[in-house]
C-alpha cells in the first residue's frame, strides 16, 4: 500500500488501528441486532404493515358494531317510553281517574301498536 500521498501523522499502523476499529463497530452492531440484512429489515416492515391493517380492521369492525349498539339502545329506550305510556294509560283506566295533559280519561281506549 502507497502511503506516500496522506498526511504524516497516518501511517500504516494508523490505517490498521482503523479498519479494527471499523471491524469491531460492525461486529458490535451485527451482535446487537442493530445492523440486520435488507431482507430481515423488509420481513419486518412487512409483519409490521400486517399488523397495523389487522388493528385497524379490528377498530372498524369495533366503530361499526358500537354505532349498531347506539341504535339498537335507541330502539330499545324508545320501546321502553312507549310501553311506560301504555302501562299508565291501562292503570289510569283500571282506576277511573282523569289524567292531565299526558294521561287520557277513563273513557278513552288505547288502540295496541301494530
């Protein structure tokens, strides 16, 4: 090897004491598991791509389900509302009494839903 053209401080005993140390930081990074090959890298990425879109699947299926939920909650408070209605009406009509502005006579017949 030409030494000739580098500085006077570089000799070849500098250059070795260099590619060891190049060596020995590879090694490290190689041992550590921060130096991987291109195809681990790529297998990564793509099980962590599967992942993301298995979880965001999951997140949509879970946003749907609970807005059916919502729904179906609403059906049942609005079922509820009526049969409580329904119930005062038949008690207020069983016995006798007048109702106000929500309550009918005692005369009057509730029709059943259809």
């Amino acid at each position: 090897m030409d030494t000739s053209n580098l500085p006077s401080y570089v000799g070849p005993a500098s250059i070795s004491v260099m590619v060891g140390g190049f060596i020995t930081a590879m090694l490290r990074a190689i041992l550590k598991g921060q130096l991987v090959p291109r195809t681990t890298h790529e297998d990564r990425i793509r099980d962590r791509d599967a992942q993301i879109e298995f979880y965001r699947t999951a997140y949509e299926t879970e946003k749907q389900r609970g807005a059916e939920l919502v729904t179906m909650v609403r059906q049942l408070m609005e079922v509820g509302a009526t049969t409580e209605h329904v119930v005062r009406n038949l008690q207020a009509v069983a016995l006798g009494t007048t109702g106000g502005a929500n309550e009918p006579a005692a005369t009057t017949v509730v029709p059943a839903p259809v």
